[in-house]
C-alpha cells in the first residue's frame, strides 16, 4: 500500500513538472519570462500605444481614470492660481467695479469644477472665462486641446482593446487531446478544431511546431528547438471552410518526427506540440491567431474521435459539442515503422522474384517396357 502511494505521489510530481515545463498553455498564452534585458524599460513607453493595448484591463482602467481626474485637478490648480494673481478671490475683498479673470471661482472646489466644465465641454453657464485676461483665454485655449488629446487616446485605446481579435480567438476551440490512428491507410495524428461563431475566418491557415530539446553533432544543446508539421484537411491546409468542426492531420512518414516514436516510448518523450491557426476575421478584417499545445500525456496512441455532425429531420446539420473532444479505442499500430513494414511486406507477396541459382534441367523419358 505505501509503495503504491509513493508511486502515485511520485507520478503526480512528474505529470506537475510536466506541466510547468509547458511553454504554451492550453488557452494560447506563452509561458515566458525575460531576464537581464539590456535595454531600458523606457523604451516601452516610445511606443506607448502598443504597451497600453498589452496592459490588463485593471491597470487600463486605472490609467484611464488617472488621466482624467489627474488633468482636471492640475488644471484647476492653474485656474485657482490664475484668480489668486489676479486677486479673484474673496479673501481679497474684491471691489464692486472688479472684473475677474473667470466668474464665480471662490476657492479650490470651484476652480476644480471649472476645470472639469472646460475639459469635458459640459457649459453649465455659471462659471466662465471674461476677456480681462490673456493669460485665462491662453490656458482656456491650451486645457480644451491637452482635452481633446486625452479623449482620443484613452478613448481609442479602450475601443481597440475591445475589438482586438484575441477577443475573437477565444471563439476557436481545439481538443482537449490529440490521437494517433490509422487514417486513408496511413498512421496520422489527428487534432479536432471548431470555430463556435456561424462568421467564418477568412484564409485560415493551420500548423504546428514541435518543441523539444536536440543536441547536434557538434554537442550543442538547443533548447526548445523548432520542428515544422504539416496538418492537413481533405482539402488541404489553407483557405478552410471553416463553419463546422473539424479534424485536422498529420500524416506521421519517415519525414515526421513522430515516425520513431512508439505507443510504448510516447510518455517516456519529452517534447509539446504547438498548434496554430491563422485568419482574418469576416467581421472586421483583423487578422488572429489561435494557439494551444499538447504533451505526451495529452496525446492518445490508438484512439481516434467520435462522431459530432449530424443531420436533422428537418434537414439541418446539428454539431454535437458534448462529443466534442471524446475519444473511441480503435484498432491502430504500435509504431509508424511496423505499419511501414507491414506494407512493404504486402508488397512483396504479390510480386515474383526469379532465383538465379535455380537451373531447369530437361529429362529425356525413355521406356524401359519390355514385352
């Protein structure tokens, strides 16, 4: 009983550090970390409207409040201080024939409330600019345009991020699994892929890369070293017509890096395979991607995917989603390379080979009957 436990405890902690070696999760997000960067983080802010659209909505949103009670609080400083100058206040005891610079600034609370009137253009009428003073029709002139600026930017910056296509791409789903079975005669590995909107993506595109360490024959290490596969549909694997689930393949040769692996060795590999799915969105012309990855415990030897389309009575399709990412046990090979030899020994069997060593000798018959 305790050896099965440690054995569990043990399995666990395995399947645990497989998981944080994952450098792709499974909804698309990358698993990296930068160190020791040279360059100096103000170079994020040259360009400051990428590192807005790249922040999370807490701090956007922070940001975007900041901005604005930030500009209307200094700028009713500067109103404040433009009626202090000019002696506008009521400490001063203005005289009756006194023209101030804004009407009806009291204090601090009002100059804020002007500042916020001018900013926003809300005009309730009480409180506003006379021609007494240049330097009043300067600063009105200088908050209305500073206004218009932090309008367009954080305004903009809001709508972008809301009609990013990330957003879109969170309507794609892939399996939860991929599975290795015998497809048109040849050992493939299958992923399923849905689009959960009836809008198409428009040119899509799918790949993948395998990643994994090598070491070359010079005895480098490479870290996550890059390998293409090629998925392919019956129709290939560009401009999908992508309004009903499907499956996608890679067909596992003596070119696929699969080719050498087994059902037995396929946990005993340490690689992920990355997934990606490129197009542009119907809606709005936005390109996308969608990304997600599976390791060798999220690959299935010998399984293959159930059936989710099918047909109505009244003649629609229905997509059952519910069998979605549910695998059915199939008969299937152990390794590519059987399933290769398998065929090359079918091959044989039906041609005719000629022995050379073989001699055909003619035997004269003679009859040795006497009567």
């Amino acid at each position: 009983m305790f050896s099965y436990l440690r054995e569990r405890f043990t399995s666990h902690l395995r399947e645990r550090g497989r998981r944080r070696a994952r450098l792709v999760s499974k909804d698309g997000r990358c698993n990296i970390e930068f160190g020791n960067v040279e360059q100096s983080r103000f170079v994020f802010l040259i360009d400051i409207w990428t590192t807005i659209l790249d922040l999370r909505w807490r701090y956007k949103m922070t940001i975007f409040i900041s901005a604005f009670l930030g500009s209307w609080f200094l700028f009713g400083l500067l109103w404040y201080v433009v009626a202090y100058i000019h002696k506008d206040l009521p400490e001063f005891n203005p005289s009756i024939n006194h023209t101030p610079c804004v009407e009806n600034i009291n204090g601090l609370t009002s100059a804020f409330l002007f500042s916020l009137e001018t900013q926003v253009t809300i005009g309730y009428g009480f409180r506003c600019v006379t021609e007494q003073c240049a330097t009043a029709i300067f600063l009105l002139i200088f908050q209305s345009i500073l206004g218009v600026i932090i309008n367009s930017f954080m305004c903009g910056a809001i709508l972008a991020k809301i009609s990013r296509s990330k957003n879109r791409a969170k309507t794609i789903t892939f399996s939860k699994n991929a599975v290795i079975s015998k497809r048109g005669g040849k050992l493939c590995l299958l992923i399923r892929v849905a689009n959960l909107r009836k809008s198409l993506l428009i040119g899509s595109h799918i790949y993948g890369k395998l990643l994994k360490t090598t070491i070359t024959p010079e005895g480098e290490t490479i870290i996550l070293d890059q390998v293409n596969i090629e998925f392919v549909v019956d129709a290939g694997n560009e401009n999908l017509f992508f309004i009903s689930p499907l499956t996608i393949y890679h067909v596992i040769d003596k070119n696929s890096p699969f080719f050498h692996m087994a059902a037995e060795t396929l946990l005993q590999q340490d690689f992920e395979l990355v997934v990606f799915l490129d197009g542009t969105v119907e809606a709005t012309s936005a390109t996308c991607q969608v990304r997600t990855s599976y390791i060798p415990e999220e690959v299935l030897w010998g399984y293959r995917f159930a059936p989710i389309v099918s047909k109505t009575k009244e003649g629609k399709y229905r997509v059952d989603f519910q069998n979605f990412s549910k695998t059915v046990a199939v008969e299937t090979p152990h390794c590519a390379f059987c399933l290769y030899n398998e065929k090359e020994a079918k091959a044989k069997e039906k041609k005719g080979y000629d022995n050379p060593g073989f001699v055909l000798s003619e035997v004269s018959e003679t009859s040795d009957t006497k009567m």
